[in-house]
C-alpha cells in the first residue's frame, strides 16, 4: 500500500479531533412586570428578556452558563432541546432534579 493511501485511509479520522466552539452565557433569573396575553402580571425573565434568551451553539459546542436566581423562591430550569451529554440527571421532566435555591448562583457546563 503507498503512502498516499495511507493518508487517505486516515485523513477521514482527524474530523473527529475537531472539538467545538466554548460558549459562555452569564444569565440574571429575576421578576419583572409584562403583558404577555395583553394583561399585565408578573413573569420570570432571565437578562430582563421575556422570552429568555435564545441559545445559539452546534453539535460539540461546549456550554458555560452561570444562572445568577435572583428570585425570592427556588427557581427549576430545564433544558429543553439540549442534548444533556455528561448531566444526563438534568435532562429529565420537571421534579426530577432540584430546583436552584434563591439568591444563589449555579452552573451548568455541558
């Protein structure tokens, strides 16, 4: 076998040592006053967005995101549409992991 096919046998491999881009994301869970259905309430913003922010990353991206609650009460996130590859535990349905306590900050890297 010539050497050049021996390049071509192993070039295919080297795409999987790509590692994906680091994301970080700094989030403020907090109460604001909007009107969501046309009457004003109370709703749960995150960076004073409401919806929350949108969370723009790829296939081996890694995900740094420090949620800061600042809410008077435990806050549960879930991540939904996030394939959760080393914390399975929080890719679960609501009341299958705990909530984040008030006035704390937590850390997701995935």
């Amino acid at each position: 076998m010539s050497p050049f096919s021996l390049i071509l046998l192993y070039l295919p491999s080297l795409a999987v040592l790509v590692d994906g881009k680091s994301l970080s994301y700094d989030w403020t869970v907090s109460f604001s006053h909007r009107a969501p259905l046309a009457l004003p309430k109370q709703v749960i913003v995150i960076n004073d967005q409401f919806p929350g922010p949108l969370l723009n990353a790829t296939t081996n991206d890694v995900l740094n995101i420090n949620v800061h609650n600042n809410l008077t009460e435990p806050f549960l996130m879930t991540w939904n549409g996030l394939q959760m590859r080393r914390n399975s535990w929080q890719d679960g349905v609501q009341e299958t992991n705990c909530p984040d306590k008030a006035k704390k900050t937590w850390n997701l890297k995935e």
